[in-house]
C-alpha cells in the first residue's frame, strides 16, 4: 500500500469522525432547543395549579359536586358556579393530556407533578362527561381521560424511581432543632 493512499484513509477517517460529532452535536442542540421552548408552558402549568382559584374548584370536585348535583345532568347542565369549578380543572387536565399525548412534553414530568390527583379528579369528573359525551355526541375532555389512564397505569412511584430521586429525612425531630448557627 502507497503512503497516497494511506493518506487518503486517513483523512476519510478524520472526515467521517467530524462528520459524526457534527451530527450527534446537532441533534443535541435540536433537543436542548426543543426543551427551552416548552418551558414557558410548563412553567405557566405549574403557576395555574397552584393558585387559590385552583384549589378551591378542586376541593369543590373532590368534596361537594357529586352531593350537590347528579352526574345524569352532564356537564353542561350544571349551575354555572359548579361548572366553572369543574372547567378550571378539565380544561387545564385536557390541555395537559394533549401535550402529553402528542410528546410534546414528557409524561413522567407531569404525572410525577401532579400525581394521583390526576386520577382523582377524573374519577370524580368522569360520570358528569360520560354523560355528557352520551348526550351530545362529542369527544369531551378524552385528553384528560387519556392523562388518567396512563397516570393510573404508570404510578407516580414508578416515576420517582426511575428519576433516582432521592431523600433526605429529618435529622432531628422539629422541637430538638436548635438555634441557626
């Protein structure tokens, strides 16, 4: 073999190694990208689930709407108080499930947030929209039934696992902790 052609290989194998590095940067960076701009959704998610607008319409789903009113009346049959309490929280869970179904953001992220709520709140919703569907023919909130269903299949446990999270129990109890040094 002539010193030509080993030169030759050489460089075909210097190209072909920047080649690879310059494609696997770049769908690094494609994947970093795609996360920076999802983080305004999650963000405003978070900041929405924890205002006091909603936890009141949640304890109103969990505590008082199945007493107060009959699941055959539908959703859209309900006094408009009960029903604003019960959008604030499809609405929100539906909008979830569709980016989740469509991985427009990670599953594990949200049912590791929100947990078995989720579930919950379905379960509580869910005779007012199958009713609801049955009545009017529609495909009402099946983006939130569909966000159940997998947070009921992959409890958040299992997501908190495979994260490694971690914990750090208490060191003392509460009323043995001294003064900040």
């Amino acid at each position: 073999m002539d010193a030509t052609i080993v030169l030759n290989l050489a460089t075909l194998a210097i190209s072909l190694t920047a080649l690879v590095i310059s494609i696997l940067l770049t769908l690094r960076q494609i994947r970093v990208a795609s996360g920076g701009l999802h983080l305004p959704v999650v963000l405003q998610a978070f900041d929405h689930s924890r205002s006091a607008v909603w936890f009141e319409a949640q304890e109103y789903v969990l505590t008082r709407l199945s007493h107060e009113h009959q699941a055959d009346c539908g959703w859209r049959d309900l006094p408009e108080q009960a029903r604003t309490y019960a959008n604030t929280i499809g609405l929100f869970y539906d909008d979830l499930g569709k980016l989740v179904a469509h991985g427009v953001i990670d599953q594990s992220m949200v049912i590791g947030s929100y947990g078995t709520n989720i579930v919950r709140l379905w379960d509580a919703l869910a005779p007012f929209v199958y009713t609801e569907r049955r009545k009017h023919g529609l495909h009402f909130w099946i983006y939130f039934e569909d966000l159940a269903a997998r947070t009921a299949s992959a409890h958040p446990e299992t997501v908190y696992a495979d994260l490694r999270l971690q914990t750090r129990p208490p060191r003392q109890e509460p009323d043995e902790i001294g003064p900040a040094s």
